[in-house]
C-alpha cells in the first residue's frame, strides 16, 4: 500500500466516524405526553424521562394533554406521524384514554404508562405507578398523629376521571374509618388544582366552620387550601396533609404550614418507563414481571425533609 493510498484510507474513515457515531446515537423518536407541566409533579415526569431517553441515545419530545383526551388523541396522531419508536404517555382519562394507546398500537407503535392507568390492561407494555393506596395509607396514619383522632375534617378530591383520585380517597378511608370520634364532614372535586383547591377550602370552611384539619389528595390542592387557611386566619388552627413530595410542599413542611405530603416516586419510574422501552425495543421484553408495577411512597415531615436533595428525591 502507497502512502498516497493510506493517507486517503484513514481520511475516508476519520470523516465516516462522525456519521456512524451520529446513527449510533440517533436510536429513534421516542414521544413523551404528560399532563400539565405547570404542576411540578408533571413538569418533573416530562423532564426526568427526556433526560433518560437522550441519555439512552434516543431523541425526545414533550408535550402536554393538559387532561383533555382530545388533545392527548392529536399528539398520538403527531407521535405516529414523527415515527416514534415509544411512546411514554401519562393518561388524561382512565377510559378515555383507551382509544388513543389502541391508535398507537395500531401503528405498531409500543406505549409505556406513566403516574396513571387505563382502564384496560393488555394494551399498554408496561404500567408504571405510584402505589397510591400504600401512600395515602402512610399519609392518613401522620394526619392522624397530627390532627389528632377526634374532630371534624374535610378532604380534596382530585380529577374524578383519575383512578388515583379513588384510590387515594379510598386510602385514607382505610385508615381514619378507625378513628369513629374523627368525622369527615365535607368533602369537594378540585381537579389536582391550586386555584380550585382554595376557592374549595373556602367553601368547605365557610359550611364547616370548625373542622380542625383537610387531608387532600395531592400537593397543589392542599397548598391552595393553605393559602385560603392564611386568608381566614385559621392556619394555626386547621392542619393540612399533602400527597406528591413537590419542592413548594417540602417548603410548606418545613416552614410549618403542612403538616406532610407523601413522596411519589415520579423520579424513579419517569426514567425507568424510558429504561424498559428501551429493553423493549431492543430484546422485545420490558424486564418487568408484570404489565402493572407499582412503586412505594415516601413520607416526607419536618424530620425528615432537610433531605431533599432534588425535585421528588428523598436522600437516603
């Protein structure tokens, strides 16, 4: 071989790696929907599993459905229309949202559930939750310690079209049935939202004006209810239990005005949803047992929340 001949070899090699290492990495589209990133809880979902699909070498893109399944139908619709190779979808509605994963399928297009569940199993290749019943277990059993075991309180109802607003519900009932001299007496829909959660407060506290605690069902809902506890100038009085672990929550703990709010693993099955699309895509299987999996919550007080090292990270 002439040094003419060798010189242009390694030339053709050293201008060819940068395209061989650019398709390596470009393993495909795989499109993220959430619900609404103006909650952290959401915004933190999206985030963490773009992270983990760049990382894993696949491009992505967020979206929201802002829990309308019209919308979440229309970016199935893009999904299918970029080629996505995944879609990691957290659901607007527990059966409305049955159509819009058949869609995808249709397109041989393979969906990972986020946070939330439809209604149908067998569709989805994997489930990823929070165990919603064991977490709100955790939280009634410290509104308890708290609120006390007799009195009269009211309780936030998230999104009825989201099986985690019963589940959670339904968990707290399983604990504060026990306590007969403690008495839920009122209780109001307002949709995993702040605004809603305080003009809800409000209301409640307006027809009961000596309940001496809300246990809510997620953090945006009980920190409106703190902000209309403020206004009536009954925070000290009325005590406030919260459920996700977002960072205005923590704050809320530790400055004293919630009493908790129970840890959802977002962080952790956000990137693992992206972990077994890629198993998947790659062997065929998710290297999950099961469709469903549900992952445990963490409590988060005052005692402990000096070790939150990040957005819904609990050091250990």
């Amino acid at each position: 071989m002439t040094l003419k001949t060798k010189t242009t070899i390694l030339a053709a090699i050293a201008l060819a790696a940068p395209l061989f290492a650019g398709q390596a990495q470009a393993a495909g589209l795989i499109s993220i929907i959430v619900n609404d990133p103006a909650n952290p809880y959401w915004l933190a979902e999206g985030n963490i599993a773009a992270a983990e699909a760049k990382k894993l070498g696949y491009t992505a893109n967020v979206s929201a459905s802002k829990g309308d399944t019209n919308t979440e139908s229309q970016q199935i619709d893009t999904a299918i229309t970029n080629k996505s190779v995944a879609i990691i979808l957290d659901p607007a509605n527990a059966s409305g949202s049955v159509g819009a994963v058949k869609k995808a399928i249709a397109a041989k297009i393979p969906v990972f559930l986020v946070n939330a569940e439809i209604n149908q199993p067998g569709l989805a290749k994997a489930q990823l939750v929070s165990n919603n019943a064991q977490g709100a277990a955790l939280g009634a059993q410290q509104w308890v310690k708290d609120v006390g075991s007799k009195g009269n309180y009211v309780e936030l109802l998230g999104a009825p079209s989201d099986n985690n607003a019963a589940t959670r519900s339904n968990g707290y009932k399983s604990v504060l049935s026990q306590y007969p001299d403690l008495k839920v007496v009122g209780s109001q829909v307002a949709n995993w939202d702040r605004t809603q959660g305080f003009n809800a407060t409000q209301s409640l506290m307006q027809a009961h004006p000596d309940v001496i605690g809300v246990i809510s069902g997620n953090d945006e809902m009980a920190l409106g209810a703190i902000a209309a506890l403020k206004q009536a100038g009954k925070i000290k009085s009325v005590k406030v239990g919260g459920f996700d672990g977002s960072p205005a929550a923590v704050d809320a703990v530790k400055a004293g005005e919630l009493q908790y709010t129970v840890l959802q693993p977002v962080a952790e099955f956000s990137a693992k949803a992206v972990q077994e699309a890629d198993q998947f895509l790659k062997t065929g299987k998710t290297g999950a047992s099961s469709e469903k999996q549900l992952f445990d919550c963490v409590l988060i007080t005052k005692a402990n929340a000096s070790k939150y090292t990040a957005p819904f990270v609990l050091s250990k």
